[in-house]
C-alpha cells in the first residue's frame, strides 16, 4: 500500500468514527470521489466474508455471513437456475441482469454513489469464474470510467509479486 493510500485510508477510518448517518455518508464518498480515492472491489464468500467492509449481492448468504446485504443488487434465483442448468449462456445472463437492475431503476451511477469506500461486493463463485459481481462491476466500470477490480490482500500481491518476478527470471 502506498504512502498516499495509507493516509487516505487513515482519513476515511477517522471521518467513519466521526460520522453515522447516510447523509454522512454521501459526504464522505463526496470527499473520495473528488480525490480520485474512493475504491470499491468485488470478491467471494471464501475470501472475504470476514472483511468488515463486505455486503452480500448474492441471491443468498452463507449462514457465516454477518454482513450487510444489497438486496437490490442480487440477480433472482430464476435466472440463476437458467443459468446453471445451461438454459441461457454468459452473454444472455450478463444480460438479463442488467436488464434486472435497470427495472429496479438502478443505473451504474446510483449504484456506485450509493456504495461507501472500501466496499467489498461478495457472491459464491470464485476468483476468475464468470458471476455477477463482476458483471456489475465491468457495467459500472464501463458507463463511468472508474476501476472496481477483485480484492486481493496484501499477501496475495506479495505473492504474485514473487512469481512475476520468477517468470521473469
């Protein structure tokens, strides 16, 4: 983590003692957003249900999860089912999801302002599997121009920081 992150991150974690409300809220990620700060990541279950920061956007939870949940968010159980029996492919699920999220006049802008800093989005499949979150996320990205990519932990970097650095040996 940067110097630049270390201080930013120090910031947010005294603003959010300090503050409670959602309009409190609004503020902060006004505050994010205008430093070109504000990070948001998706992950799963398995490596992050743990993270304070983690919210659901699953159709369902794990019974570990104690987070909150983005209801909202969630593709319904019809389309997973279409999707997992090989009714609807990749494309049309993407798709039919976003189509979703637009009936419940969500746009990639209200989602993103209305999600805090440091974020992180959960659903079940793993690391590199097609899903949802990253669905969700690649929309937001798109229509706005900002990055929300998988969380990694800072043992992860390290590591795959050593291997780049064994292939390219």
């Amino acid at each position: 983590m940067s110097k630049d992150d270390e201080i930013m991150d120090a910031a947010y974690d005294y603003m959010a003692s300090q503050f409670v409300t959602e309009v409190d809220n609004e503020i902060l990620n006004d505050i994010f957003e205008v430093a070109g700060s504000k990070r948001i990541y998706t992950s799963n279950y398995a490596r992050n249900s743990n993270n304070p920061h983690a919210v659901s956007i699953s159709a369902s939870s794990p019974p570990h999860f104690e987070g909150k949940r983005i209801n909202l968010l969630a593709p319904t159980w019809d389309m997973i089912k279409k999707y997992k029996q090989g009714k609807i492919n990749e494309e049309q699920y993407s798709q039919l999801y976003i189509d979703l999220l637009k009936s419940r006049n969500l746009t990639p802008e209200s989602i993103y302002n209305s999600i805090p800093h440091r974020t992180v989005m959960l659903c079940y499949e793993k690391r590199g599997d097609f899903c949802h979150r990253r669905v969700l996320a690649e929309w937001i990205e798109q229509a706005l121009g900002v990055e929300i990519p998988e969380w990694e932990s800072e043992e992860e970097v390290q590591k795959l920081a050593v291997v780049d650095s064994l292939l390219d040996f």
